[in-house]
C-alpha cells in the first residue's frame, strides 16, 4: 500500500485516478480548491484536503503532501486567462515539485501533455501559447529535479469510457486518449519506478497498458 497525494484532486482525471488507487489499496490524499466539491471527492474513496495551490507556498504546499510517498500533479487552469495558466500550470507546479523535495516525497508524476517540449512551435499569438510555454517550464523543471520523476503526455483527452489499451513510442503522432485510460496509465506507472526518468507520449491504441509500458523500459 502507498500513500499518494493528488494535485487538482477535483479534475476528471484525478478523480478516476483516486477511484482506481483507492480501489486496489492505495490511501489517497486529494488537494482541491473548492470546499464545495468535498463530497465529490470523498467519494472518490480520496481523503479531502482543500488546497488552493495557486495560492499556497512551497512551504504551506510541503506540509500538505509530506508523509506521502508520491505526488501527482493533475491540476491545470484549463485554459482560463494567460495570468491564471502561468499561475497554475507553471508557478503552482513547480513550487509543487520543490514542496515534493523538501518534503522528502521522492517520486512525482505529471500529467503533461503530448506537444510538451521547450520548442513546443506554438506562436506567441496563438491562445495556447501560456499553456504550451508553462508546461514546458515545468516539465524542464521537474526533468532537473533530484525527484524520482515520470511525465506522462497524453494527446488530446476525451470524455470516452477507457479502453484499457494505448499506443506510445517514440515516432507517435498524437490521435487522442480517454481520461480514464490517463489515469490507468498513471496508477500503473506509479507501481513501476523503472518509468522514472521518462516522458511517456501515448494515444489510445491496441495494446494493454501493462505490456506498452513494458516498452518505455
Ligand atoms: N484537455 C486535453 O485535451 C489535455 C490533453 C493532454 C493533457 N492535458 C492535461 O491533463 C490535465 C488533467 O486533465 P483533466 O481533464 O482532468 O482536467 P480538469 O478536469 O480540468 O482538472 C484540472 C483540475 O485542476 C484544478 N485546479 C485548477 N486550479 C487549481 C488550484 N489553484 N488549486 C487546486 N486545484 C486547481 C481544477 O479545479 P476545479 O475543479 O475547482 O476547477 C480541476 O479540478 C489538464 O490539466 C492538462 O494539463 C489535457
């Protein structure tokens, strides 16, 4: 059994990652912003914290996830205002990451997405530009981290019911990927430390989960 705290409890992701994590054992701390989605958390089988990370500093932040053995980041400003999404995909994130060190939870998984890179080719003008340029800043961040990390990127999210199977490798072109199946992928890559180090693109595609991270090895 571990112990696991999720950034952006509320989000469709997270809350089908506590499900799945609580399901099989694992105790689940979720930090959300909103204390009116408390119950909906709760029963996602996750112990509520309330966590407004864009508001919280690496100390405050350090204290609500130590004692945990992982940290998932799956919050995002969803395309709200430029101001917000530097605030939250960037600033919050990376003061996450270096709550995580200070707290001495070594293993960090974030949920990124599948263009994430420095020269991410999004133009300046382009209302994706905030978003693009902060998860490249947080994921460079967290790749110089001393933290056990996994960044896992997946193309366009949907709403589908999971399949179970997906596609990744390094030629891939992005398609798109249910949520559940990106919560799947990040319970199964938090059992396996040897994702450490990667950045896992991947689609839903044909090959059970398990098996195509075997290949990310
Ligand atoms: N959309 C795509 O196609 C796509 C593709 C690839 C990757 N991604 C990434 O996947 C992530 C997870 O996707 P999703 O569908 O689960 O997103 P989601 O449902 O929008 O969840 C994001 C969560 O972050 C929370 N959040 C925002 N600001 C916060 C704050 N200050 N403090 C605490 N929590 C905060 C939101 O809280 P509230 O519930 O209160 O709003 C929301 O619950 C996205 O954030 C994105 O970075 C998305």
């Amino acid at each position: 059994m571990s112990r696991i705290a999720i950034i952006g409890g509320h989000g469709k992701v997270a809350l089908e990652l506590a499900r799945i994590l609580t399901s099989t054992g694992h105790q689940v701390s979720s930090l959300f912003r909103n204390p009116d989605h408390a119950a909906e958390v709760s029963a996602s089988g996750a112990t509520p914290v309330v966590a407004d990370i864009e508001h919280l500093s690496t100390p405050e932040l350090a204290s609500r996830i130590r004692g945990h053995d992982a940290v998932v980041f799956a919050a995002g400003a969803g395309g709200g205002s430029a101001e917000r999404t530097y605030s939250v995909d960037r600033d919050a994130a990376i003061r996450s990451m270096d709550a995580a060190l200070s707290a001495r939870v070594s293993r960090y998984v974030m949920i990124s997405y599948f263009g994430a890179k420095p020269d991410h080719g999004v133009p300046e003008d382009n209302s994706f530009f905030p978003y693009a340029e902060s998860k490249a800043a947080a994921d460079s961040h967290l790749a110089h981290t001393d933290l056990t990390w996994t960044i896992l990127a997946p193309s366009t999210l949907t709403t589908a019911e999971g399949t179970g199977q997906i596609e990744t490798g390094p030629d891939l072109t992005p398609t798109k990927v249910a949520r559940q199946d990106v919560a799947r992928v990040a319970a199964v890559v938090l059992d396996r430390p040897n994702t450490a180090g990667k950045v896992i693109r991947f689609n839903n595609g044909s090959t059970p989960i398990d098996q195509a991270l075997d290949g990310t090895n």
